[in-house]
C-alpha cells in the first residue's frame, strides 16, 4: 500500500545541512531562530501540499467526493490559500475561521459551517458570506436558523449533524461521535429533526447526514461502522419521508505520526476502506452512491508544521528527573498538557550528537502540568540551544493562548529555502490593545 505524508513523523523536506543543523524547507532552522525568534512556528509548504495532494489521489476514483479542510486544526490566511489552491474547501466552526477563510480569497460555497453552539451573529455571518452547507446540530439550531434566514430571506442548504453512537480508540477528549456526546442528533431525534425541516423549517433544504467520530484515529473499522450507520439512516430517511437526501459527511480524524510507536494508517489505505464500504452499502440499502465529504484537519496540517524553542534554564533535581525548559509551552502548545498528547524532537542546532542523557522538557508557564515532553532522550545541553518539535502544525496555534500574558508565537511559511513570515509574533502592545481603565480609576494611579 502507498504510503502518505501523515505517515511521516517529520516534514518531508527535513535535512541535516553541512553546517551540521536541521534544515526545514531549505532553510536552515538556526537561520530562522536568529531572524524571528523563538518560540517559532513553521509550516513547511512542500508538506502541506503533498499531503492534500495524497488526499486528493486517494479518493480520485470516487467521482463524487468534497475535501474539505477543518480549520479548526490551524486557521491563517496563507494556510488557507494554499488549503484552497490545492482544491479543498473548509470545515469552519466558528465566525472568526469563517471570516478567515473568506479573508482568505476562499469561495465561500466550499465552506462548511459546523458546530454545537453556533450564534446568531456567526450563522448571519454564515448567511450573508453565503456558506455552501451548514451543518445543523441541535435542536435550538434548527429553529434559530430557520428565523435568521427567514429575516434575510435566504434559503439554507443543511446537513443533519448525528451522533452514530461509535466509539473510537482515542482520547476521551477527542471522541466525539460515541452515544453520549455534547455534539449532534441522537439517532431516536433524527425522525423528529427531519419531520420540523419538512413541516415548519421552511428555509431549510436538508441535503444528507453528517457525523464526525473523534481524532488521532488509527484504526479504520470504526469508519466502515459509520458508512454503514449514515447510509443505512439515509435510506430510511429517505423512505419515510420521501426525501433524496444524496451527501454524507463522515467528518476527518485521520491520524498523524507523532512519536515512532504511532503508525497510522495511510490516506490511500483509508480512501480504500471508505469507497469500497460506501459502495456496498449503498447498494446493500439500494440507494445511489451519494456525494462523499471528508473533513481532515489534522492529517492535513499537523505533519508540515514544527515549533522551534529555545532553551534557557534546566534542573537536575537531586535523585530526580533532569529538567530542561524551553522559552514556550502550554500556551503555544496546550496538547500535552490538555490530553497527554506525546511529541518527539531534537536538538536543531545538534541532531546527531551523542552522549544522550534523558530529560523532561518544561515549558515555562507557571503550571506544574506545563510539560512539553515528559521523557526525551537528547544529547547533553547548552543554554542557547535550540529545540526542534515536530508535528506541531496542527491544534497548537489554534489552541494557543496568552496565559502568563506571554506574547503570541509568530509563524513562518517555508519553501525553496525561502521564509515568509505569514504570523506575526504578537508585541507587548498587542497584550493591552483591547485592555481599557476607566477615568476614574487612571486619576488614582
Ligand atoms: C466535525 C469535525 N470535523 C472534522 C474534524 C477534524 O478532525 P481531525 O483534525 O482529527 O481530522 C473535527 C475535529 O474535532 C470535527 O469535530
């Protein structure tokens, strides 16, 4: 089976360069760390396409099918212009990744509107920038979208958001399509979600089902358990109401490499999978093959992406673990923190060196928890060096915060040994740009 770029634990351009540093995109990383600082992100494009490139390969045979991107993974303007140059359109959850993406120069008939709690200001934003598909959730959603609508006059093409009730092997956290969960209509609500779009929801034309199962997903039955429950739940649908409901959207999830022990399978393997099992089910519940969405975020971004650190103070605690720490952390990074989510790395300014010594990476917000890698082994450190982490591209900008009022990290786009600068890192002015004191308190200070 053809490997792809999701399998990779490092950009596909990653190189040890004469000067003896990791080169990413044919710059040299300790260039980079001395031209815009640390912490760092950068996004390797030759990686990004490649893997957008697999997607759309692996799914070449099936003539019905829409990749979307989930933004939700990393939401930039430049990202999203490439995202898009290669053909894909968005899966966006909220008014700020749409507004983005339309930013962006994006069609916004390719986008997706997606989420459990939408506003009515994000869903007029949806309506007036005039989103391809929205994909309701709840039953709250329905109404209030049908009363938007109906003040703009608009009608909305949706999809039903359902729960399939398929529990996946990955984080608590990241499930999101088992019974119990915050997102989606139970299968017992779908019949009563379908029968308000038809009898009183008038400005909802219900085209297919959606569900998403989780994240960081390695095995591939649970997608053919949801093929077969969409499918199954579309035929019925469409018998008992006298529907045609032809798109199913069986959300992303695909993982990702982020240690040697992870193997995740490959795009082309799960294209396999998940064509083969649509067309038997659709002709086990005769209807036709329906229109396929995919909605990968961190398979599409997390492998081009890499954080660089420097490094500053370590610890030897007596009889204890060795700590280094790095100049970020939970707030660029909230994974590891927020789901144990494990990374590797190396040193970009000594990759091969050797007496290895094993130690924990901290970050250097003031949280015990803010431990970037709980054990590494790298060779003996200097104050000053530099820390490469790989497969950051995806859920670390987007997650990041300003805890401790620590400045935002910028993000650099590399190719053709090229850097651009498309995230600039945030200034101490930025931090208190929206901050105000009233009057009567500034005459106190
Ligand atoms: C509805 C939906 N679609 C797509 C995704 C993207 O998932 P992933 O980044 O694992 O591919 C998510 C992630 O949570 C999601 O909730």
């Amino acid at each position: 089976m053809q490997t792809s770029t999701n399998q990779s634990l490092r950009p596909l351009t990653t190189k040890i360069n004469d000067k003896g540093n990791i080169e990413i995109g044919g710059c040299d990383t300790v260039d980079l760390v001395n031209k815009y600082g640390t912490p760092l992100y950068v996004i390797d494009e030759v990686t990004l396409r490649s893997v957008c490139r697999d997607y759309k390969k692996a799914f070449s045979s099936y003539d019905k099918v829409k990749l979307l991107y989930a933004s939700k993974a990393l939401c930039s303007l430049a990202t999203s212009a490439i995202i898009a140059e290669e053909g894909f359109g968005f899966d966006a959850v909220s008014g700020g990744e749409i507004y983005t993406i339309h930013k962006a120069g994006v069609p916004m008939g390719r986008v997706l509107f997606n989420g459990n709690n939408k506003s009515a200001d994000e869903l007029l934003l949806a309506l007036e920038l005039g989103v391809g598909r929205i994909s309701v959730d709840n039953f709250f959603e329905l109404a209030l979208l049908d009363e938007l609508a109906k003040s703009k006059g608009k009608n909305v093409d949706v999809l039903l958001r359902i729960t399939p009730g398929i529990e996946c092997h990955t984080h608590e956290y990241i499930q999101t399509g088992h019974l119990d969960s915050k997102f989606g209509f139970d299968l017992t609500q779908i019949d009563e979600a379908v029968d308000l779009i038809l009898s009183t929801y008038s400005t909802l034309n219900i085209k297919g089902l959606h569900a998403h199962i989780g994240s960081q997903i390695f095995e591939t039955k649970v997608f053919d358990d949801e093929i077969e429950i969409l499918v199954k739940e579309m035929a019925r649908i469409n018998d008992k109401f006298g529907l045609k409901l032809d798109e199913m959207n069986i959300g992303g999830g695909l993982g990702v490499k982020y240690i040697e022990s992870d193997l995740p399978p490959s795009v082309y393997e799960i294209a396999e999978i998940i064509i083969s099992k649509i067309n038997s089910a659709a002709e086990k519940y005769n209807i036709p093959k329906p229109v396929l969405y995919l909605e990968p975020g961190r398979s599409i971004i997390s492998t081009s992406g890499v954080t660089l650190y420097s490094i500053g103070s370590s610890k030897q605690v007596p009889h204890g673990k060795k700590y280094v720490a790095v100049d970020g952390g939970m707030a660029d990074n909230a994974r590891p923190s927020m789901y144990q989510a494990e990374y590797s790395a190396v040193l970009a300014n000594n990759p091969e060196g050797d007496n290895l010594q094993n130690v924990t990476i901290a970050g250097r917000f003031c949280e015990s928890g803010d431990i970037l890698i709980k054990s590494i082994s790298l060779p003996e450190i200097c104050e000053g060096d530099i820390l490469c982490v790989f497969n950051t591209g995806a859920y670390n900008y987007s997650m990041a915060s300003n805890y401790n009022r620590v400045e935002k990290s910028a993000m650099v786009l590399v190719n053709n040994s090229q850097s651009d600068i498309i995230i600039n890192r945030e200034t101490l002015d930025d931090l208190v740009s929206h901050d105000m004191i009233p009057d009567r308190l500034r005459a106190n200070v």
